[in-house]
C-alpha cells in the first residue's frame, strides 16, 4: 500500500467510528481530498485509494491536472476562492463549486452558465466564526440568498461550507460546526425553491471527527491524506 492510500484508510476507520459514536450511518459522509499543491500523480493515488471526490483550490492547478487525469473517475469540486474574472474557467468544468463567498460571484456563476446552458451546482460559504481575514456570508446573508435562489436558474443551492476559525484546543469548533448544522436546518425547513439542502460540507484534517458529530456530510481533508505542504516550494 502507498503512504496515501494507508492514509486514506485511516481516516475512512476514523470517519466510521465518529459516524457509529453519534448514531449516524458512514454512509452519509462522503471525504473530499483537498488536492491543492499536490501533483496529479498523487490525485490519482487518493482516488485509487477510494475518496468520494477532489476538491481543487485554484484554477491554474484545476486545468492543469484535469487533463492529466487526475480526478478520473470521481467529481472534482471547486474549493478555493474564485475571482469573477476566472469564473468561466470553472463553470461547467467542476461538478460543484463550494465556495461562493459573495453576492458578485454567484451572479456572475448566473450568467456563465446560463450562457452555457447548463445549471451550476454551487454550496454557499458561510464565514460561521465571523472573521475578518476570512470571506463568506453570515448566517443572516445565507437565508437572505436561498429565499432568493429561484432568481439564480442556472444554479442549484446544494448546501452549505464553512471554513471555521483554527481552534487552539481539541473540540474548539463544536460549537461552530453545530451552528452551520442549525442553520442548513433553518433553510431547509423553509422549503425554498431551487434549494437543496443536501451537502453540510465541513471539517479538515484536525476537526474531521468533530464535524462529523455536529452534523457534517462532506470533510475536506489535504494534509492527513497527502502530507504537509510545502508552501516554499513554488
Ligand atoms: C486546504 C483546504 C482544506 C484541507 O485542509 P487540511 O488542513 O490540509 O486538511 C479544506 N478546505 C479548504 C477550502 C482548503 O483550502
């Protein structure tokens, strides 16, 4: 077995028993790895190895990589955040983009695929710990959004992301995590149209576990399958 797929293994053991301590079925949860600085020969290691899907943080690694194969045979997703002007890019060519941070770029998605043609899966992010350095929408912004999806045809709200704060302490995101769970509750229960609150995707590589007990359906996991990266290296 490679370092990857021993790995991904390990964090598939540790999903199923975080799912079985709260009562969930692992079935439910599905791990994206998050691919960013990571060549395409690893992509491929990881979804040998059974991940659910790639989630890329920039274009240039995206259409870089996609034509080597990376992700064949999984969805790839778009994770990172997407300037207006490389929209194009991304549009149609991801099977979700999870990051729509900003009212500009969910109506500048809009256009692109309705010029297209076709209709942009798409989560809303939500900056859930309320920090500047961060984008996203409040909790307030988001069920402002989804009361006004059906004025976005050509995207399908499928859920909620969130980026929570670094905790310094083990189980310092809890509280978090249960706040995206409530809200993705909220609009659900408002039965919008156009939305689809099927996708709760948070957790990373230190918190996955606690995600899942909160209510996650997707952890985005770069470090614990694929290694530190290496941020000097480019
Ligand atoms: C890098 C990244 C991750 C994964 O982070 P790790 O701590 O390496 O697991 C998850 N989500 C997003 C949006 C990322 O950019």
């Amino acid at each position: 077995m490679t370092k990857i797929a021993e790995n991904v293994a390990r964090i598939r053991a540790k999903m199923d028993e975080a799912a079985r301590a709260c009562g969930r079925d692992p079935a439910e949860i599905s791990l994206c790895a998050a691919t960013k600085m990571n060549d395409a020969e690893s992509v491929k290691e990881a979804v040998a190895a059974g991940v659910d899907c790639c989630g890329e943080n920039r274009v240039q690694e995206l259409l870089q990589k996609q034509p080597q194969g990376a992700y064949e045979g999984v969805p790839v997703h778009f994770i990172g955040h997407l300037q207006t002007n490389k929209v194009r890019q991304v549009v149609g060519r991801v099977d979700l983009i999870q990051s729509v941070d900003r009212p500009e770029l969910l109506q500048c998605i809009e256009k692109t695929a309705e010029k297209l043609g076709l209709v942009q899966n798409i989560l809303l992010e939500v900056n859930i710990g309320a920090e500047e350095s961060k984008s996203g929408f409040t909790p307030g912004q988001t069920m402002e959004i989804a009361a006004h999806m059906c004025e976005y045809p050509h995207c399908r709200l499928m859920g909620l992301m969130a980026i929570p704060p670094i905790s310094v302490e083990p189980g310092g995101n809890s509280k978090y995590f249960a706040q995206m769970r409530q809200l993705l509750v909220d609009i659900r229960a408002k039965k919008y149209d156009n939305v689809h609150m099927v996708c709760l995707s948070m957790g990373m590589s230190d918190d996955y576990c606690d995600a899942i007990a909160e209510g996650s359906t997707m952890i985005r996991v770069g470090t614990a399958i694929f290694g530190a990266r290496h941020y000097d290296a480019k």
